[in-house]
C-alpha cells in the first residue's frame, strides 16, 4: 500500500524535477497515488517536483510523467528515498499505471503457482 492504495515494488530507471536541479532516480515502488523513488538527492517534505518514468502499459511502454510533492524522506546506502504523493493526476494516466500493477501482480501469482510443489506425502 502506498498513500491508501494498492502499489507494487519495482525497479525501473526515473528522472525527478525540483525547483533547481534535475536527477536520475529510481522508482520502486508505484501507485495510482504516488511513488518512492531512490534519489542521490535529499528533497524536503512539502517541495513539489515532476517525476518521469516509464512502464509497459496496455501493450506499450509508455512514458510518463507527473507532480506531485514529497510528503517522506528517509535516508538510504545508496541516496535518499523519496515518498512522493501525486497531485491531479490525469485518467488515462492512472489507467496506464493501474495497468502496470495489475500485471506486476499476474506476474506475482503466476510465479507462486510455478513454484507450488503438491505434496506426495
């Protein structure tokens, strides 16, 4: 769950826009509400930036992007994780990354079922 709704880890190259200062992220976690993203890039709670990406959606990768603000922060080995809350995201937006989760998850129950052994005891 991320910001109230279904979300799902994932590891996909990201760019995030502040005020100042552009950088190379990367998204890992998504939903219909917001992202984490792992930024070399300290940004503090309340700052509004845009954040790009890109994800296989309805049979395409699309490339996406959107506001919204950094409600969280926290420090990691490798950067800062960023929690960011989208604002006024489009629908066909939403519809894309819905998508995404939605296929991530086929993706996660298909490889429960592959590795489910029945038990011959």
């Amino acid at each position: 769950m991320l910001f109230n709704n279904p979300s799902v880890h994932t590891e996909r190259a990201a760019k995030v826009r502040g005020q100042t200062v552009t950088v190379d992220a990367v998204l890992t976690e998504i939903s219909i509400s917001g992202v984490v993203v792992i930024s070399p890039k300290r940004a503090s709670i309340g700052t509004r930036v845009e954040v790009f990406f890109e994800i296989p959606a309805k049979g395409y990768f699309r490339e996406l992007s959107t506001t919204g603000f950094v409600e969280h922060f926290h420090s990691a080995d490798n950067g800062f994780l960023l929690g960011i809350r989208f604002e006024d995201v489009p629908d066909e937006i939403k519809d894309y990354i819905q998508d995404f989760i939605d296929y991530k998850d086929r993706l996660h129950q298909l490889g429960k079922k592959t590795h489910h052994k029945p038990d011959n005891s």
